[in-house]
C-alpha cells in the first residue's frame, strides 16, 4: 500500500573542485526581447461578435418554439409530456457546438521567435510552428472590416512539410502570408 510520506530522491553534486557539465546546466529561457509577441485583436473582436449573433440568433429561435409550443392545443401540459425538456437540452449543446466552431479559428496571439513561430489558440494552447523562414504561409480569404471587426482579417493556411496545414483567422498583415490565387479587391 502506498504511503502518503514524501521520498527524498538523492542526486549526485559537483563536488567543489569540478566544474558543471554542459548538461546540469539549465536551458536558458529564451529573453523577452526576442520573442515578438502580436495580438490577434480584430480576429478575436469578429469571432465574438460571430458567436453573440449565432447565439442570439439561436435564442430568439428557441424562444419562437417554446411560445409555438406554449399556445398549440395541449400547450399547458408538463414541459416534460410536450418534449420541451428534449428540446432545451438540444438548443443548449447546438449553442455550445457553435460557440466552438466560432471561437476556435481565432488565435489569442502569435509570437514570432527567433528559432520557432508559436501560436496562442482560444483555449490557450500553444501550438509550435517552425520559424517563418521554412513555413509556407497563404492567404485563403480575406475578411474586410466591418461591424464585425474594425480592422481587416483574414484567413491564413499555415502549412508545414512535416505536420500538414493548420488554418486561422488572423488579423490582417500580422503575418507575412501571400495569397493562395489572386483575391477580389472590394471598391
């Protein structure tokens, strides 16, 4: 049975006339200075707006069902006999299905480092690129600005040859990307 006591692990010390090997001493973080760190602001102002419309939307739907339901004949029995149990249960998980598909594409940050390209998601992962230089970066589509976003946003593929294509909505010119075939030019 295990024991809740804690177990000291012994490590071996340089003793005082030996210096450190190469491998007892830590990684240097990288410093602040090189790591340029670009918020992805307007991607993130259209992806919230998207997701209030979706689920406001949604409501206002929910809402003509339940007052639809409420009013037919039979309207005043339990909510359970009339299935509207069932039927809140499945608007609440298609709002979150959404909320998701959303927020997702939309990257808090990017940082660009010296030796990789880092992308902060919404959730917070962080997922790793190689640097800029080795990266194929393309522009799918392009978001001009609106009510939904005040700046212009857009949809960039990146790709790697060893992991394959990731695609986010990014606000314009934070990343160098080109685009994939000629796009529209908006009068």
């Amino acid at each position: 049975m295990a024991s809740s006591r804690p177990v000291r692990i012994p490590r071996a010390r340089p003793s005082a006339g030996s210096s450190p090997s190469s491998s007892d001493i830590p990684a240097a973080p990288v410093p602040p200075a090189t790591i340029d760190r670009r918020k992805n602001q307007a991607a993130l102002e259209r992806a919230y707006r998207l997701t209030a419309i979706y689920l406001g939307m949604l409501g206002i739907l929910y809402g003509l069902f339940v007052v639809l339901d409420r009013t037919e004949p039979g309207g005043s029995s339990s909510a359970v006999e009339t299935g509207l149990v069932s039927f809140t249960l499945i608007a609440v998980a298609i709002g979150a299905v959404g909320a998701v598909v959303a927020l997702s594409p939309a990257p808090r940050a990017v940082e660009v480092r010296p030796d990789a390209l880092v992308v902060v998601e919404w959730w917070g992962h962080r997922r790793s690129f190689p640097p800029i230089d080795e990266l194929t970066l393309s522009v799918v589509r392009r978001y001009p600005s609106s009510f939904l976003s005040t700046r212009d946003v857009e949809s960039v593929e990146i790709g790697t040859r060893s992991r394959g294509r990731r695609t986010y909505q990014l606000e314009a010119g934070l990343l160098p990307a080109r685009p994939l075939r000629p796009l529209p030019v908006a009068p």
